[in-house]
C-alpha cells in the first residue's frame, strides 16, 4: 500500500473536505505508486486522512476519491458513486420533456476527473483525470448497466479531447467506448426546444448543457424584443428567444459550420428563418461595427469561451471581458437587458462582477444586476470544493 504524507500543517484544507492535493504540499512518499494508482493519504503525524488517486505529472499531485480511512476503493466503490450522482438527477430523468443533461460532475459529485453527459440515449464521458483514466473500464461497464430513461444506453463515447489532460501526463483521446457510435447530427430534448448536437465533435460534450436554465429564462424575457446573441454557437439562445416571442435575433458566431448547425435548430423548432440574421466574424469587430452605425438591440448574450485557461492570461481575460461588456452596454436601448457570462474558471464571481461594473461604468450608464445566474442544478457546486463554480453570469438592466 503506497501512502503520502503530507507537510506538517497541510492537511488542513483535507480537514475541509477539499479533494484536491497540491505537490508542494507532500512531505513524503512510500511505495511506487503509478499513476492513477490509489493511496493513503496522512498527515505529518502518520494520522490517516482518507484515499486517493495519485498523478505525479499534475500540479495537483493527489484528488481524494474519500476521507473515509475505512473505505475500500473498488468497482462497487465507484457504482455507489456512480447510483447517488444518477439518483441525484432522477427529477431530471423522469421529465418528459428533457433528455440531455450531465449524469455526473466530477469533484462535485465525488468522482474527481469524470464527466458524464446524457444525450438521449446516448453517454458522452471526459476521463479528466489520472485516477479516472485508471478506472475507465470498470466505469464505462458501471455506465453500460445504468437504466437511463428506462434503459441501457445505446452507445458510450469519449470525449477526453482536452488540455486537462496533457497536465495529467494523458494524451486527448475520442472514439466509442461501448455500443453504437452516435450519429453525426443527435436531436435532443431541452423542454419545448428541440436541438441537433454533434455529440463526437461539437463543442465540450457536443452542446453547452449547463446553460440549460438560461436559455429558458431567455424564453419568458424576449417577448417583442431585437436579440443580439453573441457567441451563439448553434443559436440555442437564439432558438429560445425566438420560440418567447422575440421580434428578431442575431447570431454572432466565428464558426460559419456552427452558424449552419443553428440553421437546422431553427428549422427543428418551426421557426421562421426571416426572423434571424447569422453574422460569422470574430464578435468584438462585429460588436465595435454595430456600435459606430449606432445599431441597438433591446436584449444582448454574451456567452464567450473561456478566457483565461491559466493565471498567467488573467489579466488578458479581465480586458477580454471588460471591452466586450462595454461593447453590449453601448448597443442596449434605455431599459434593455444584458445577459452576461464567464466560464472562467479562475475569474472568481467577484472579479466577474467588478469587470462589468468597470464597463458599465465606462458605458456612461446607468445599470442595475436584475439577478445572479450560474450552471444549472445538474451541474452542482460541493460546497467543499468551490471551484465547481465555474460559469457564473449577471443579468443587467439598463436605465430607462
């Protein structure tokens, strides 16, 4: 049995339930664990504090699968993980109307490094970690025998296609895990929408999933309102505002093959093609185009990728995010509404806040936070591990 030992003093964040293990906090390893290999994990005074996986590569050196020091890491281990994430989200599976949504959230749901998708009758997964690469055939069996809308998945497949993984000394890898392959274009359920998503290469797992709730607020608020949708993806924010009575929408999209994918999505939903305009071009030029011929809209998405994938491009990002919020204050008339996003995970809500308080401030408006938004109850947030609160948004009104 391999075992770390911690430097005196760090346990403390063990104390706290935290998952994570930095390497500089190890003051001593016995054995020759591998990686992904599972070890005790103790403190200075050889006091045991629970098990972990071992990733010698990774700056996070340990990810607790338990602080259970009793506890016996195996396949029925990993199925009783696995049971509590699927009973977690049984409101979800029973809903009529739904058929996409994450079964399994990594650390939140105490299986570090694990993403577990739902689409229809399919499983996207991302083994994210070393611990999670270790155990991918006994979890890929587990997931091929859940009953999942009252059956078995018909296929398994990987999207591991991820930087993460490079820190984790993994190579990015796809393919079928189990079961049939999924088509190239998958329609799935998210109440009264309806969506093609290319599970095997579209963004993520295929479709942005923990925007699932705001999409819907964005049903009850377009109604008679000009919607800009920037960074619209395949335009399920677009299709939303549409099917809640918005007069127009557009989509702003690098991507011309996404921008065609939206076109399928409106055509999914009955929705009138006259009604949108696809704009593919990078969003700040076509923002700052918009904003020197003084056009306006009444409702404005910003949902842009990540911008800071490290600490070293933080301050990048904070401009990122600042000159594109400033940009969506300038186009909204008096009274209109901003909905606004970071997926970053290193951009904390605060920081988020301040940024967009600087660009309203810069905007020469007036601007209230209406209310907070965030991911949606599927892709929950352990209150011992606050990182998992990673997509956090603000919806703003401006001044009439």
């Amino acid at each position: 049995m391999a075992t770390i030992t911690l430097k005196p003093g760090r346990e403390k964040s063990l104390l706290r339930r935290h998952p994570w293990i930095f390497s500089g906090a190890i003051g001593g390893l016995e054995g020759n664990p591998k990686s992904g290999d599972t070890v005790l994990v103790a403190d200075a005074a050889q006091q045991p504090l629970g098990w972990g996986a071992y990733s010698p590569q990774s700056q996070i050196a340990v990810r607790m699968w338990t602080f259970d020091a009793d506890a016996v890491i195996d396949t029925a281990f990993l199925a009783g993980r696995l049971q509590r994430a699927l009973e977690a989200r049984a409101n979800l599976a029973r809903s009529g109307d739904l058929d996409a949504y994450r079964l399994v959230n990594a650390e939140s749901d105490a299986l570090p490094g694990l993403i577990v998708d739902r689409y229809g009758d399919f499983l996207a997964c991302q083994f994210l970690s070393a611990g999670a690469e270790k155990w991918k055939p006994e979890l890929v069996d587990l997931l091929g025998q859940l009953a999942i809308g009252g059956q078995a998945p018909r296929g398994i497949f990987e999207r591991s296609d991820v930087d993460v993984r490079v820190k984790e000394g993994l190579a990015p890898v796809t393919g079928i895990l189990a079961g049939e392959a999924p088509p190239d274009r998958y329609v799935i359920r998210e109440y009264r929408c309806r969506f093609a998503v290319q599970i095997a290469r579209g963004h993520k797992t295929g479709f942005y999933l923990d925007q699932r709730e705001n999409r819907a607020l964005l049903g009850e608020l377009a109604a008679g309102r000009e919607v800009l949708n920037a960074f619209a993806y395949t335009g399920g924010f677009g299709v939303w505002a549409l099917m809640g009575g918005a007069r127009s929408v557009v989509n702003v999209e690098s991507s011309q093959p996404a921008l065609v994918l939206g076109r399928e999505n409106l055509r999914l939903n009955g929705l009138e093609d006259k009604l949108v305009e696809d704009v593919a071009g990078d969003v700040f030029r076509v923002l700052r185009t918009y904003r020197d011929s003084r056009r306006q809209f009444d409702l404005i998405v910003l949902d842009p990728p990540k911008f800071a994938e490290s600490r070293s491009q933080l301050d990048g990002a904070t401009r990122g995010y600042k000159d594109i919020n400033l940009l969506a204050f300038k186009l909204l008339r008096p009274g209109g509404l901003l909905l606004t996003f970071s997926c970053s995970g290193l951009v904390t809500p605060e920081l988020f806040q301040q940024v967009v308080a600087g660009a309203a401030l810069d905007s020469g408006q007036d601007v209230q936070i209406i209310r907070r938004l965030s991911q949606g109850p599927d892709h929950p947030v352990a209150l011992n591990f606050p990182e998992g609160e990673y997509l956090k948004g603000l919806m703003c009104r401006v001044s009439a």
